[in-house]
C-alpha cells in the first residue's frame, strides 16, 4: 500500500498496521482493540470461515465488516449460491477496506449487500428485511468493540444475537426447556404480584462475586438487615454465612441453577424465566413467580429487563419495580485477568478472555472480556431508563473488584462498614 493511499484512508479512531504477513490489520485506538490478527490477518480469516461454514448456509448476516478479510474470505467459499448482508456500524471503515483491498469480489457481487450506518433506525429497518432463516454470524473483534461503545447500536446487536447464544443449538435447547417447562409454569404466580412489594426499603441486590463476603461480613453483624435479593448463584455464600435472602431469582436452563437452590436449602419465594431448568421447576417447594424477559421500553405485565447476559439485569429491574430505594449492588464483579475475578489490576497485553480495557471501581483500568464488559453496558442502560422515570432513585455499588456500572455511586473498600449501616440507610439523608 502506497503512503498516498495510506494517508488518503485516515480514520480518526483507526490506525492501520502491517503485520509478518504483509497484510494490513487496523487498530481501534481509544480501546486498543485490533479487529484482525495482528500475524495474518487472511489466515485467521480462512480459520473464522471453516468454524462458520460447518453446516450448509444459503443466507447470511455478517456482523462487523472491518478490512474485509471475514467477507472475502466467506465470498470466495461460498460463491453467489449463496447471499450475504453485511452489517458495519463504522462506515468510514468500508471506505478503507476497499481503499485497502479495492480488488476483492465482494465489492462487486450482486448477492452481497453492505449496510454502513450508524442510524438506529436505518440498522433496524435493515435487518427487518432479511429473511428470518438467514444464518448469523458475528466477527468476535466487532462485537467486542460494540460492547465497549455501549449504546443503543449494542442493544440491537444484543438482541440480534440472542436467540443465537453460542449456537444455534442453544436457542434450541432453551425452546424445548421452555416446552418442557409449561406444565410447571401453569402453578406459579405472575411476578408483578411482587410489585411494590418493598416500596421506599433498602435493597441489597446480590450476585455471586467474591466480593460478597465482604458484604456479608458486614451483614451479618447487623440486629436487622436491609431486603436481600439474591441471584441462584449468590444463595450457597448466603446460606453460608447463615443469611437468609428474601426473594431470589433464577433465568438459568443449566442444571447448575438447582444445585444452587439445594445446596443453600432455600425455599423462599423464587422468580425464574420460562426457560429455567425444569428440575428445579419441578422439584421446587417454595413458592413460584414467574417473569418473562423483555427490552427496555417493551413494557411486558409480566416483564422484567433482560438481554444484557446476565441474572443481575432482572435483578436490578424487580429491586426498582418492588419500590426499592437506596438499592444496593453486591458481588457484581466483571472484570478478570489470568484468573476469573480482579480488582484493581492493570494490563499492557490481552489475551483470547480478556479483550476490552475497562475501569475498575479503584479507578485503575483492567482488562476484561467483552461478555463482562457487555453486562456492564446493559446495567447501565437499565439504569438510565429506570432513573429517567425515577430521579430520586438512587443505586449504590458496593463491589470491592471488577468494573464500575456508570450511574451508580461507587464506594471504596474501606467504606464499606460504614455503607451497610441500617440506622444511617432509614435516615436517608445521611445516607448519601
């Protein structure tokens, strides 16, 4: 590539770079993520291809264009049999890519069609068009730079991949959970029976992070204790600390989901999801309130937020609906390093796990997978819509690790004791 050309493609948030190839790969710089190999960018390319063509595809979405190589590299394997649209919410980055690669087939071929937008509108109206059995595909490197934007545009790309979790056999695991689960459903109650239920009550909203000990610590030293809303997996550390929460909530299908009921020898009131293990529904004691998941701004009776990948999203959606206020965020750890859980930690290079550089509640920076950094984005799309409608909500975070939720006011280790003080959470003003 000539420097002509070189200088001619700049792309303010972009960098290209040459690799041992000889091939240009291109950097996205506020982030730091590289949405090529930084070695080969075609032989990657050709290895993301085989993974995607295991089964006969016919049409395809392609989300994330970059320099092309994905696209190209699929084009010359499937040929015009099949038809492609492709998905870039960077257009300058289509601009360069054929300034890059001005000769590649896809430029050309009646049976691919490129969408390069940054409209919501425009993005929605284009995958409306497209037939429903179309295949989907997502380049890693251009949803984990999605998700670092956050937004709106991540909320379709959420939505978009969400029947298509990991695979497409998973959305059909989680429809035949659904089919299995209706004889069970029939008997719980709708989940907006609990609706106002906790009106002006703090809430302590629990995930399962090694930072809720610390939490629990200081809980258990109190005479009386805020609400507890516990996700599955946070109710063996409660059990363990001989805490009992006062509703919990499960969205899981794994059977993990009922291990963790059984192991902490809950049976309190329990809101869970169609598609939640069946087990569980059957053998549950306790009583059963039942949710359906739904987008923000959706609206469902019976609905709680969901599509951000985690249990914390309905958590957080049933502590604001219950009428909580303060509510509180406990062991919602998201970020990680050579092992699953850190705080505070600071990395120069990423590794296949860790691809998204994000804040931490220290105020470091540290590097995260793109899932993590996702449930960050949709809490905190949760809680600009919930806060919209209530400006007096206010939501605390009392992790001691992992990434910090914008919208919530963070509180460092050492104030932690002084956090969970029932007295100062009823006098409210001395709360804040």
């Amino acid at each position: 590539m000539s420097e002509q050309t070189r200088s001619s493609c700049f792309c303010a948030d972009f960098e290209l770079a040459e690799t041992a190839s000889g091939e240009l790969t291109i950097r996205h710089c506020p982030s730091s993520i590289y949405l090529h190999s930084r070695r080969d960018p075609w032989h990657e390319a050709c290895h993301i291809v085989s993974q995607w063509t295991r089964e006969p595809i016919h049409s395809l979405v392609i989300w994330g264009l970059g320099l092309g190589y994905v696209a190209e590299a699929l084009h010359r394997k499937l040929g015009d049999r099949t038809s492609m649209w492709l998905v870039e919410t960077h257009p300058e980055l289509v601009a360069l890519a054929k300034q890059v690669h001005p000769q590649w087939r896809i430029w050309r071929s009646g049976k691919v069609t490129i969408m390069a937008t940054r409209s919501l509108a425009r993005l929605r109206d284009f995958l409306a068009r497209i037939p429903s059995s179309a295949a989907i595909r997502i380049n890693a490197s251009s949803q984990a730079l999605q998700r670092w934007e956050g937004g709106a545009l991540a909320g379709v790309l959420e939505n978009l991949t969400l029947p298509f979790k990991n695979t497409q056999a998973y959305a059909a695991l989680v429809q035949d959970q659904e089919r299995a689960n209706l004889p069970y459903l029939t008997h719980c109650r709708y989940v907006n029976e609990l609706f106002d239920k906790w009106q002006g009550e703090p809430v302590i909203v629990m995930g399962a992070g090694p930072s809720l000990t610390e939490t629990l610590k200081c809980l258990v030293q109190l005479p009386d204790k805020p609400r507890i809303l516990a996700s599955n997996g946070a109710l063996p550390a409660l059990a363990k600390w001989g805490v009992q929460a006062d509703l919990a909530i499960c969205i899981e299908s794994r059977s993990s989901a009922k291990r963790d009921v059984e192991r902490a020898n809950y049976t309190g009131p329990l809101v869970v999801f169609p598609c939640v293990n069946h087990e569980l529904l059957r053998d549950y004691k306790g009583l059963l309130y039942l949710a359906f998941p739904e987008e923000l701004g959706e609206e469902i009776e019976h609905g709680l937020a969901s599509g951000v990948g985690t249990v914390m999203a309905p958590a957080l959606d049933l502590a604001v609906k219950m009428g909580g206020n303060p509510i509180l965020l406990a062991g919602l750890d998201l970020a990680w390093g050579d092992t699953l859980y850190v705080g505070g930690v600071e990395r120069t290079t990423t590794s296949p796990r860790a691809t998204v550089r994000a804040s931490s509640v220290s105020g470091h920076t540290a590097w995260t997978s793109a899932a993590f950094a996702s449930f960050a984005s949709g809490l905190a799309r949760i809680l600009d819509c919930r806060k919209h409608a209530d400006p007096n909500l206010r939501v605390f975070d009392l992790k001691t690790a992992g990434l910090q939720i914008p919208g919530t006011i963070p509180w460092r280790p050492e104030q932690l004791s002084k956090l969970i003080d029932l007295q100062e959470i009823h006098s409210s003003s001395s709360f804040l």
